[in-house]
C-alpha cells in the first residue's frame, strides 16, 4: 500500500505539467506580432495560430479599455489551429489584439499590442527585390528618413526552403517592426527590401494611412522556385533537373520557396502582391515564362484567396518590375528581351487578357554601369518605386486619369512605296532623342530573314517615322528596346511627356502589307 502522501507528490507535479503543457501550443501565427499592420476595410482580417485540439480560443480586439470586437471559435483537431475572421475596420490605431484559449478549467492569454489597420502588401522575388535601402543611391539619406513613416511597418521573411508545404513560417529575420536605419540597412541584400519600402513609403504619402510591407526574397532564384507544383504541371515544366546556368545562384529546385516563404503567408488577408524577379530564368526555361509567371499569379491569387476565408480579393492587384539591363556576359543577347516580353505574358503591356488586374514598371533605363553590386543589380530603387506606386494608384486604387505606364503604339502603317513605317501611338509621346537602332525592321527577301536598324525619321505629339529603306525585301516584323542594355540612364528615345515613362519594349508582326497594318500590341 502507497502512503496517501505519496501518492500526492507524485499526482501534484503531473498536474502542474499537464497544466503548463496545455499552453505550450497555444500559440499566434509567427507573422503576428506587436506594431503589426492588419488588411482594413472592406476586407476582414484575419487572425490564427495554434492550440490544443478540443479547446476554445477567444479573440478580443480592443482600443485603450474598450472592447471593439470579440470572435470565438475552436482549435481544429486535426491540424491544431484555430482561426478568426475580424469584422472590417477602418484604417487607423493602435489596438491590441488578445486571444484567450479555455480548455477545462485551464485559462491561457496572448496578446499582440500596437496593432494598426491599413493595407498590407507582400513583396517577392529575387535579388533586385532583396537589395536593402543600404545598397541604393543616397543611401544615407534614404535611412534616416524615417521619422515621418512609423506608421509604414516592416516584416522580412528569412530564407529557407521546404520540400514540402508548410503551414506556418519557420523564421522570420525582422518581426514586425516600425522602419529604423538599422533595420532598412541591416546589410547587403538582407533587410528591408528597398523595392518594398519606397513603394510603400510612396503609398503612405498617397494614402495618408497604415501600410504593411513583408518582404519574402531570395536572389538568384527561378521562378520554378517560388510556385506550386500545380502551377509548374500546368505550363509543362519539365521535371527538375541540374541547373548549368551562372544566373541561378540559389535555390533552384521546384516549389522550394513556395513551399517555405510565401504558403505559410497564405491565410494572410492581403492588399495585393509586388514582384522582381526573371534574371535567373534568362537561360533557365526562358521560353515557359510567359506561362510561368502568369501562372504563378493566378494560383498565388487562388491560394491567398482560399486561405484568407475569401477576405483576400480572388482577382488582387499584382504588379512587378520589367527587367532592367546587364553588361554581363553571361546571359545570351536575347535572353533579356524575352524575358521582359514573356513578363507580360507576349502581349507587351498590362493589364491583359491573361494578366487581368496587374501592373508593370519598366525598368529597362534605370541601367547602372557603376553598380558595387553589378550591373545586374541597378542601385536606382527610388525611380522602380516611383512607377510602381503609379500603377498601383491606378489599378489597386482606381485613380482615374493618372498615366501608369509608357506609350505604345495602336495603329502600324507599312508604307512600303515610300520606304516608311508609320506608328500612331495611343498616348502623347516625346521623343528624347533620335536614335538609329533601337528600332528594327525584320526584312525577308529569298525565303530568308534579317533584323535591319530602322531610323527614326519625323515625329508629332503621338505619331513617328521610322524609314526602312535599307530592306530590299518585304518587311515582316517589327521591334522596339530588343536587346540587353536598349538605352543609357533614363536616355531611352521615347517617353510619355509628362510622367516620363518610358515607351516599353515590343515586337510586332506585320501580316498585312496593303496600305496599313493594326499592331497585336496595340491597347
């Protein structure tokens, strides 16, 4: 016989340990945290993490000594998470969120504090999106202007791959965290992505309420990388194999970084998505991109939009960088310039067919010869956020009348008796300077054909000649910007006059050799 107390010493530490064990799982999503930004209204956002399964958790959020809202829902057995959708807020805070899990008679409390509402936008990619505010131009002064934009907070995302898709992030390199010169400049391509910053900065300063920005980059990185198996059959990528190519430094093998950096992200309400990426598929299944990256953006879309409970719009914003230039020898001659054609899906401009709901920044004249960090990597950040904030102006925010993008041409007219090619554009343009080859004509005689310069020759305010006299043959095709480093800084031939977009590049077919020809790139 066991003396009673005995027994006791022996009962009592098992119910402490029972006691303290039935809250080591209770925890938040990794990615919630304090001074947080969470999706304002018309979308709910959404708050979840893990418990003990059976167990009920309660989710309060409130504003100094006032409740605003209280949800209660149960930790699902099977996965041990739990989850809550908030009612829509307006823009603005702090709050705290607390959320309470009661199993029994056991009581377990977490709270997140100076929690605000704004809009909360992922950014991705590679290195160009990796590089810091410490590796753009004026960099000094770019991390020290911060005091204006604490309520423009910052999350990065640490790199790591998983073979298999997880449900919550592994490690975050920066939690939440209002912006600093240390943490904007914490070093050479770690954190926070320059990209991501200015564009949001430029939103705050539009918007004039909280912006969220999570950064989740890897450099040298294929875009096989970052999508999902479904995605990846769905466009007949073949099946992983060794990767020969200088521009893919890192993580190459499919789904890597899908699986570990952007699907544990997925139950995030988000505003929209901005991506930089597409050098490492310059020799790596260049000819798929153009079904790639569209494919990439409907499953992100569906995803996130699954995962939120539908708070995540299905059809989100998505906008993303066109390449920029590269004196390396690395890459074949044409391998930039059909990256940046496949980027838009082959129709040259965006919002598409295929690509509804997005927008682009050209980037092909932010060239830098002098870059630390080559050539690949221009430092001019500031002029990539810029164009990338107008598009979101005009596609996330519905700006009427505000030019988002570079002037291509509607109407193509072969006047081949007097050697002339005329292009009618759909907007005004200004033509910064003549250039003789940036233009060219594919010309065909004897069942063969060749890419010939075609000169610029008069202009007007929306209209340009190009002569192409120089083909002795018929005219079949013609293109803009088809090569690696199309122009100098910002000294591209053709810009909109008063944004000073530059005209994107293009490549059109000229089936019709009567009196005119209706360009497949016109809008």
């Amino acid at each position: 016989m066991v003396a009673p107390g005995l027994v006791l010493g022996l009962v009592l530490p098992l119910i402490l340990w029972a006691d303290r064990s039935a809250g080591i799982g209770f925890r938040f999503a990794s990615y919630i945290n304090n001074d947080m930004v969470l999706q304002k209204e018309p979308a709910g956002a959404v708050i979840w993490g893990f418990g003990t399964p059976g167990a009920t958790v309660t989710v309060t959020l409130h504003q100094g000594q006032e409740t605003i809202m209280k949800k209660v829902t149960s930790v699902k057995a099977h996965f041990d998470t739990w989850m809550v959708v908030l009612d829509p807020m307006k823009a603005g805070g702090p709050f705290e969120v607390m959320a309470q899990q009661t199993l029994e008679k056991m009581n377990f409390t977490l709270r997140v504090h100076d929690v605000l509402f704004g809009d909360v936008w992922l950014c991705s990619g590679q290195s160009n999106m990796q590089m810091t505010v410490l590796q753009v131009f004026n960099a000094t002064r770019e991390l020290s202007n911060t005091a204006a934009y604490q309520s423009v907070r910052i999350l990065s995302v640490s790199p790591i791959q998983a073979e298999q898709e997880l449900e919550d992030l592994v490690a975050v390199d920066l939690q939440w965290s209002k912006p600093t010169s240390e943490n904007l400049g914490h070093g050479y391509f770690k954190y926070m992505s320059a990209v991501c910053w200015l564009f949001g900065r430029h939103l705050y300063d539009t918007l004039q309420y909280p912006i969220g920005l999570i950064a989740s980059s890897w450099g040298g990185t294929p875009i096989e990388a970052w999508s999902s198996g479904r995605s990846l059959e769905a466009c007949g990528v073949p099946k992983q194999g060794s990767v020969p190519y200088n521009s893919v430094t890192g993580p190459s093998k499919h789904s890597v970084l899908w699986n570990a950096m952007i699907h544990p992200l997925r139950n995030m309400t988000l505003k929209g998505v901005v991506w930089y990426q597409g050098e490492s598929n310059i020799n790596y299944n260049t000819d798929l991109y153009n079904c790639t990256f569209p494919a990439l953006i409907e499953d992100w879309r569906e995803t996130f939009h699954r995962g939120s409970q539908g708070q995540t719009e299905r059809f989100f914003p998505f906008g993303f960088v066109q390449l920029s230039s590269d004196l390396s020898k690395k890459s074949s001659d044409d391998g930039f310039p059909q990256i940046r054609w496949h980027q838009t899906a082959d129709f040259g401009y965006v919002p598409n067919p295929k690509m509804p709901n997005t927008f682009m920044a050209v980037a092909m004249d932010l060239c830098d010869r002098d870059s630390p960090f080559g050539s690949i990597h221009p430092r001019d950040k500031q002029t990539v956020a810029y164009r990338l904030h107008l598009g979101a102006r005009a596609l996330a925010y519905g700006e009427k009348n505000l030019t988002f993008e570079g002037p291509l041409p509607e109407k193509i007219e072969l006047l081949a008796h007097e050697g002339l090619l005329n292009l009618t554009y759909y907007q005004q343009i200004q033509v910064q300077k003549r250039d003789n080859k940036i233009f060219e004509i594919s010309c065909c005689s004897d069942h063969r054909c060749k890419w010939l310069p075609a000169s610029m020759n008069t202009f007007s305010t929306q209209s340009l000649t190009l002569a192409i006299d120089s083909c002795q043959g018929t005219v079949v095709a013609l293109r803009y910007a088809w090569t690696t480093w199309p122009c100098e800084y910002k000294q591209c031939p053709l810009y909109h006059p008063s944004s000073a977009l530059p005209a994107p590049p293009f490549i059109t077919f000229i089936t019709d050799q009567g009196s005119g020809h209706q360009s497949n790139v016109a809008k």
